[in-house]
C-alpha cells in the first residue's frame, strides 16, 4: 500500500471515529472526582503548554483568580508570587480529556460537565462558561460566579442529569443546528433545549426550593450555557480518533492566547505551534483595538469536531456578535468542506440545503489549498482583571499547518 | 470548415477564468459572458511544501 493510500485509510478510520461518537451528558461533578491526573496546586488551563511567564494577561489574570478560588493565597499579589516561583503547576487542559473556555482555567474544586462518549466509552470534561474569571477577572464579583456554580448550580443539574440517566446531545445538537445554532459562540437554542429538558426532573429531584429556583433561572437566562456541554461533546467526540497511525486528520486545536496550537491523530502527543492572530471582530462599547488580547480558549475543538466555523452559514444570528455578513458567514462553511474529510450525516445545516457540516480537517487539505479554517470567539483584555469585551472571526495561523505538514513527511517518509 | 468551428466564429465566445478574478471582470465589464474557475497554486506556490504534498495526497 503506497503512502498515499495509507492516509487516505487511516483518514476514512478517523473520519469514522468522529461521525460515529455518541455524546451523553451523565454528571455535573468537582473536577477532582473526575479528571485524571488532576493534582492539588494544580491550573489546567487552555491551549497547548506555557510557562507563567509567556502567559498572557487574560490567562494569569484567570490563573490568579484561581488560586484565590481554591484558597491557596489571600491575595492577588501573594497569588501571583506563589504562580512566579513556580509553586502551582501549569499544564493544558488537553492533556486531561479536558477543555476550557478562553483562558480555560480548571482546578480541583471547579465543577466540570462530564460527557460519555459512549460509542466508544471515554469521558471528556469542561468547565462552567462566564464572561468574567475566564477572561482573566479575578475581583470578589468574578469569584462569587463561580462560587455559585460550585454551591448551588452545578450540584443541582449534577442531581438532575444523574435522575435522568443522561441526557443524549447528539439529537440536541442536531436540533439545535436546525434551529441557528453553530454550537460555539451561538448555543441559544441548544441552552433552551437543554434547560427544557432538565427542569422537570430538577424540580422532582428533593433539593431546597431556593436552590431549584435558583438554578431553573440560571439555566433557562444564560445564553452560553450550552457552550461548556458543546465543548466537552466535541472533546469526547474527537478524542477517540486520536492516534490513528498514518491520519493527517486534526484532533485539537487550542489557543492560550501566546500560542495558537494544533494536534494531528497521527502525529500523537505533539503539538505545533505559531504566535496566536488577532480576532478580528466587534468590541463592546469602551474597548478600542489595542486593548485586545490575542486568540485564546480550547473552545476551538467545536470547529475541530465540524461546528463553529464550519456551521456557521446556518448561524446568521451570530453575527451580531462576531461581526460580518450572512453571505461571508456561508461563504466559511463551504470553505471548511474544502479542506475535510467528509460531512457529518447528523448534523445539517439547512441554509446550506441540509448539507451535513465538515468533519474531519486534513492537515494535506489545508496546506495544498492554502486555506485554514474559520474559528468564531470571544475576545479578552491583553491585560488581567478584565472580563469579556467583544467577539469576532480568528483564522489559525498556517505555519501550524505546514510545521504539522513538515513532521508527518518526516515520520512516515523519511 | 466544420460547423462547429463556423459556430465559434459567428457567436459570442464565452470566457473561463481561471483564478485571479480581476481578469474576468475586466471582460465582465466590456460585455462579454465570463464564468470564473476558482484556482489557485497548490500550497500558495511554495514548492518545498507543494514536493512534500506530492507524497502525500
């Protein structure tokens, strides 16, 4: 078999793998119980590996927040020294079946969705999605957010989703593609139907009257919430085609805000890298340009497993958020088809005549075609202590492409 | 001479453009029938990384 043909075989193995994932949500529960390898002083965070000191702001500004968090300093500035010495070890989400949104931070005590990929029995995890400590805000308000889903909300949903035996995404995602979404940065119709779905069962589930009012309001106002639900589907989705001797099939791409990286399944266990771009995009009102902090967040893996970017034609109503046209917005889910490996048959999108969405990057594709894909994001401050200040359009640096390029030629025909 | 090369001569040729799209719009503009082919070399015209594709796709 020429070299040509193993690749093309292994891609259609790794294709598979994808389209055949079945994502459940089956917990809501403290990311100790649950990830593996997770230590105490330790930060997960987003993006492929990096040192506290080529850390961005947003992401220390994060990281500070989480040592506050777990109560392993009294301040911010005792918090950054004990991060200086290197007292706190760092290491990317995705080396822990995990994922996180923008700066991605995760410790012990932070509640994570648990998702059961159950073709193929892994687990994946993410966070709670904000618009405050994730983009580097670590003030008393910031914190009291994520105290909240550590107290009230997450063990709430937790107690529901494990009363229902799980809750199945992968008709939700469906419907909700049919519905506008594109599973990133537009999850409205998918947080309604997933708040639909748990209600009943959390109002039956014997928790405090408070609590269960508490939380029905948060799951049914948040307009991300779906986002940490669809960034753990995509994790568990993609994960098994990890490792596939021979594919040149992407199974990651992350950013840490210094770094944009991305993983190939054939290449396993290593990362390429370039400087993180520049989100180009809409800022809210009172940020200018150059208060933007570069690309940054694991929530890439949603246009790795064929959303985001790749749905958005079917997504006008994100526009409004990442700027751009509706005929652009169609113009960037045909170009992802270009450098795939084939669409989904589950997840359509009818502004595109029901065409299923790409899946399946190939590294060969996006440097023959020099093309890479289309992510849509949030935007942080360059600095820390700020919360969210805009949304927009990313594209991927292509020199991760072609380094991936460079090292597959030299593992497999050198 | 054949009818088909008659038929050529008597009608309006319709132009295929292939690539860069300001050609065609220059013929677009002077009233001539133009369908766009988009094309571009492969890898953005870098040969070290268009021999390497050539293994491998």
């Amino acid at each position: 078999m020429s070299l040509k043909e193993r690749i093309n075989a292994a891609n259609e193995e790794a294709f598979r793998r994808i389209v055949a994932a079945d994502p459940v949500l089956v917990d809501v529960a403290p990311a100790s119980e649950v990830i593996p390898g997770l230590r105490d002083r330790m930060i997960l965070h987003s993006g492929p590996p990096v040192t506290w000191e080529r850390m961005c702001g947003a992401q220390k500004g994060a990281a500070i927040g989480m040592c506050l968090f777990e109560g392993w300093a009294e301040d911010a500035a005792a918090a950054e020294r004990m991060l200086g010495a290197g007292e706190i070890a760092l290491e990317p989400n995705h080396h822990h079946a995990t994922v996180g949104p923008m700066a991605g931070t995760i410790t012990r005590n932070m509640w994570v969705w648990v998702v059961e990929n159950r073709a193929f029995g892994n687990r994946a995890f993410c966070r709670q999605v904000e618009s405050f400590q994730q983009f580097g805000d670590h003030s008393r308000d910031a914190l009291a957010g994520l105290e909240k889903w550590r107290d009230v909300w997450a063990p709430a949903l937790g107690a529901a989703v494990r009363k229902m035996g799980g809750v199945p995404l992968k008709s939700l995602v469906a419907r909700a593609l049919l519905m506008g979404d594109e599973l990133h940065n537009r999850v409205v119709a998918s947080s309604s139907l997933f708040a639909n779905a748990v209600a009943p069962i959390l109002v039956d589930c014997g928790l405090p009257r408070e609590q269960v009012v508490a939380t029905l309001y948060y799951a049914g106002n948040h307009p991300f919430l779906f986002l940490g639900l669809s960034m753990a589907a995509a994790k568990a989705s993609m994960d098994p085609a990890r490792g596939v001797e021979a594919s040149t099939v992407v199974t990651a791409m992350a950013r840490n805000g210094t770094e944009f990286g991305i993983q190939v399944s054939g290449l396993e266990g290593e990362w390429f890298t370039a400087p993180s771009p520049r989100v180009h995009g809409l800022l809210l009102p009172g940020w200018k340009e150059e208060d933007a902090g570069l690309d940054m967040g694991d929530s890439a893996i949603t246009e790795t497993v064929g959303w985001g970017g790749a749905a958005i034609g079917g997504a006008p109503g994100i526009l409004n958020f990442t700027g751009g046209t509706a005929e652009q917005a169609l113009a960037f889910s045909r170009d992802m088809r270009t450098i795939s490996v084939g669409t989904s048959p589950d997840y359509l999108l009818p502004a595109l005549d029901f065409a299923g969405t790409a899946v399946g990057l190939d590294i060969r594709k996006v440097v023959h075609a020099n093309l890479v894909p289309v992510i849509d994001t949030a935007i942080a401050h360059r600095e820390p202590g700020h919360g969210i200040i805009g949304g927009g359009i990313v594209r991927p640096p292509m020199e991760c492409f072609t380094k991936a390029l460079a090292r597959f030629s030299e593992k497999y025909n050198g | 001479m054949s009818v088909k090369i008659e038929d050529l001569l008597k009608n309006r040729p319709v132009f295929i453009n292939v690539g860069v799209r300001a050609f065609g719009d220059s013929l677009r503009e002077a009233g001539h029938e133009v369908v766009q082919l988009d094309w571009s070399p492969p890898a953005g015209g870098d040969t070290r990384l268009a021999a390497l594709l050539d293994d491998l796709l």
